[in-house]
C-alpha cells in the first residue's frame, strides 16, 4: 500500500469515530453546508493528500467571525 493511501485511510478512519463516538457528544456547531467531516471525507477520497489541506483550510476558517454558508468542494 502507498504511503498517500495509507494516510489519507488513516485520515478516513478518523473521522468516522469523530462522527461515531464524539460529534454526538457535542451541540450541531458547524457553520458550513456540507458539515466539516462531509467536506474532508470528501477532499480526501477525492484529492488524497492534498484533500488533508483543503479541509484544514476549510476547518480554519470555522469561527464566529466567518458567516459560514454553502461552501462545496470545488
């Protein structure tokens, strides 16, 4: 297996015990339509690697500043 594959798995993973175990733990917060994790789940099967970037771009600019909205992987 390739080194991106095996991160980008890993990654993959991640995020399906982030929504398994710990968003329903936690009040519907994210501004974004589609959610955060939708969007790196996305990125990532799309993009590998890079999709790792996109969504900590995505993830950063998350906060009471940003108005949030319809913001679609490109």
């Amino acid at each position: 297996m390739e080194i991106d594959s095996l991160i980008s798995n890993t990654f993959l993973i991640l995020i399906r015990i982030y929504r398994r175990f710990i968003s329903p733990l936690m009040p519907p917060q994210c501004r974004f339509t589609p959610t955060c994790s939708e969007y790196a789940e996305q990125a990532i099967r799309k993009y590998g690697i890079k999709g790792i970037f996109l969504t900590t771009k995505r993830v950063l600019k998350c906060h009471p500043f940003h108005p949030g909205g319809y913001d679609p992987l490109g």
